[in-house]
C-alpha cells in the first residue's frame, strides 16, 4: 500500500511498501544535489532511475571519499552512499532519444540541473513535475554561474563572522551545501506530488531550486540585524559568536568538547560544574551578551579547566545539570555514539560487493518506514529492465 494506494495519501495500517511506491522518477542531472533528492524518494519506495552517461556515467562517481579495495565507476562511496535502491541506466540525454521517452512514460517527477531540456518529457508524461536544482536558479544575473560549498557559504555571508579575529574567514569543507540543497528540493517536489494525490494541481509543473538558497538559512539573523542596525558585521574570534557566550569547542584532557551555556541557570551551572562559583553571580555575567564583553577575562579560565577534565566527565555531569554540552567524537567513534545506535542513525549498503556504514534516512515514518540500507546499482545494470 503505497502513497498512491491510500486514501487522500494516509496509511491506515504498517506496511513493508514505501510511503511513495508506484511514484517514477528519473534523475538525469547526476549532481550531489539531485542525487541526494532522488535518495529521499527512493528511501520511501519511488522507483528512482539514474540516466547516466554511458562514458564514466555520473559526476557523483568520481567524487571522493573512495571505497578501499574499489576501482572505476563503483568506487565512489559518495556516489554509493546516494544512489542506494535506485536503478542505474547507461543512456545519452538526448531529446529525439526513443529509447529516453520510452523510459519516461509513466514518469511523475524529472530531477535536473538546467542541462537538458526538458521539454520533450511533457510528450510522454504529461503530468510530469521538473525538478531543476542548480546553484543559484534559472533566473537572475548568476543564474549561469558555477558554484560551491564555499562560494555558496560566503556569498550567503555565513563565513564572515566564523575563524579568528585576524585573517581569512573559516569555510567548512565537503558537500553539505549541495545536501542541503537537494533536501529542499526534495520538500518541494514532494509537495508538488502531494498536491497532485490530493487533486489539487494538474498538468506539468516546474520547480526551481536554488541550492544557495537553500543555504541562506546559516546565515541566521546576522543580515537582518545588520540591516535593522546599520553595523557590518564583525568577526570576532575563534569561540566568540555573538550573542551567546559561551558558546564553542574546547579542549580537554581526552579530546574535544562542545560548549553551549545561554540562560542565567545554564550559566550558574556551568560555574558549578567546572568550581567557577566566584563568577556565578557576578552582575556583569547574567546575560549571554555581557559575558561575550567579559570574553578576555573569561576564556582563558574556561579553557584551562576544561582541559583538566575528560569529555566524558564533564557531559554526564552536565547533562544531570541541564548544561548544553556534548564530546565531539572521532569519525571512528561515530558508529559507538548511544543516541545513534539507539536510533539506528547508521545503516549499512552494499556497494559492488563491499559493505560499509551509512547515514540512515532521517526522517522516521512509522507506518511505512523508509528503507534500510540496501544495495548500490553498477553503471548500467539496469538496462535490460528498462531499455529494449
């Protein structure tokens, strides 16, 4: 009993069935961004098919980290990691393509990236919603540039204030812009599909995502402070972000520890935690934004005596406190973390013969649960299914 099979979309009972059986989708952008779309479709039971260029097939698969032992075309675990459960067809993106529109009929939703028109698809599948997820949208003075994380971060002003006081601003690595992006597009286009169960739209329908856009929301409150006060932001340092303090990464004696005190009682308790109880009560240190002044005086005590304590100490004594603190683990540690075993955060996809961990799905549908790891198609192995 899939979406398409239920009443106005509610599951009534449990079913071993995704909450999007019987939903078709083709991704024939082969970005980090559709790719991560196409997953969350086909975590929840849509039938997501890859059309891959037959030369190398997606970008995705050449990107790292790699699987050891792995070679070619199926040794991306980037690529593995976002293209588990779908179907994998070797086929040049071409228009006047018969064997393409044979694959499209049926289709409800292309994923794309601007690259391909579109347009042909509305032929064979008229109900068919276009998914376009590029960097900055199809509109617009940069609707033709190129982008990235850090052009994405920066332009968005998000780096501005991160790093120390003096020199360039910090930018994060890896692909969470593109992620974020994706899962945007994904809320989108899965409304679109809702609306269209529901009777509620018909006809082909585009959507246009901007996956910087998308990333706007780290930039938070800073640029609507800025244009309420007229002040430019400032960077202040490496654990300085107004307007809480503190609020940060510090060492202690067996690695890394988050830090986050905001209330006057999160503050009172952290000064018992680490026998600070002299600056408990002192008026200019009530508020997060008076401390953050006091920084000077502050930081080098706080530092000194969370290095002398384990991470492990120091959040089970400051979770009994209701202290926002948590250890920052290695990437070894992550499978070990409790609250994600207890949530099966991690699942485990098989990838040309070799098994490794994943994130699992987010989201957590109790009637029609998403899938559970799975196995990751080689370039092409589904073209006898899909193309005559």
């Amino acid at each position: 009993m899939g979406y398409f099979g239920c009443a106005r979309g509610i599951p009534t009972e449990v079913t071993t069935e995704g909450a999007l059986a019987g939903l078709k989708v083709l991704d024939v952008a082969g970005t980090i961004a559709s790719a991560y779309c196409g997953k969350l479709f086909a975590d929840h039971g849509a039938e997501v098919i890859n059309v891959e260029p037959p030369n190398g097939g997606f970008e995705t698969r050449r990107e790292p980290p790699f699987i050891p032992g792995a070679d070619g075309p199926e040794s991306s675990a980037l690529h593995a990691y976002l293209s588990t459960n779908k179907a994998s067809v070797a086929l040049s993106i071409d228009a006047e393509s018969e064997q393409l529109m044979r694959l499209a009929e049926g289709c409800a939703v292309v994923l794309d990236d601007g690259r391909f028109d579109c347009t042909a698809f509305t032929e064979v599948a008229p109900e068919v919603i276009v998914s376009t997820i590029t960097w900055f949208g199809r509109h617009g003075p940069y609707a033709d540039f190129k982008g990235n994380g850090a052009v994405c971060w920066s332009l968005g002003g998000m780096v501005r204030n991160v790093g120390p006081e003096q020199g360039p601003p910090w930018v994060p690595t890896g692909c969470g812009a593109e992620i974020v992006g994706g899962l945007a597009a994904y809320i989108g286009t899965l409304g679109q599909v809702i609306a269209r169960a529901m009777g509620n739209a018909t006809g082909t329908v585009r959507l246009d995502t901007s996956i910087h856009e998308a990333n706007l929301c780290f930039t938070e409150v800073g640029g609507v402070g800025g244009y309420r006060s007229g002040r430019r932001g400032k960077r202040l340092g490496v654990n300085r972000f107004a307007p809480t303090y503190p609020l940060g990464v510090y060492a202690c004696a067996d690695g890394w520890l988050g830090v986050t005190a905001l209330t006057p009682r999160q503050w009172k308790n952290f000064c018992s935690l680490l026998a600070m109880d002299q600056y408990a009560d002192e008026p200019d240190y009530q508020t997060a934004i008076g401390r953050l002044l006091e920084y000077d005086t502050l930081e080098p005590i706080i530092r000194a005596r969370v290095r002398k304590r384990s991470a492990a100490e120091l959040v089970t004594r400051g979770q009994a406190l209701r202290i926002p603190l948590a250890p920052v683990p290695t990437m070894e540690e992550l499978f070990s973390v409790d609250q994600y075993a207890h949530r099966n955060a991690f699942t485990r996809i098989s990838s040309n013969g070799i098994d490794f961990r994943v994130p699992a799905t987010p989201f957590r549908l109790f009637r029609t649960p998403a899938v559970a790891g799975g196995t990751v198609a080689r370039l092409g192995e589904s073209n006898g299914e899909y193309v005559a």
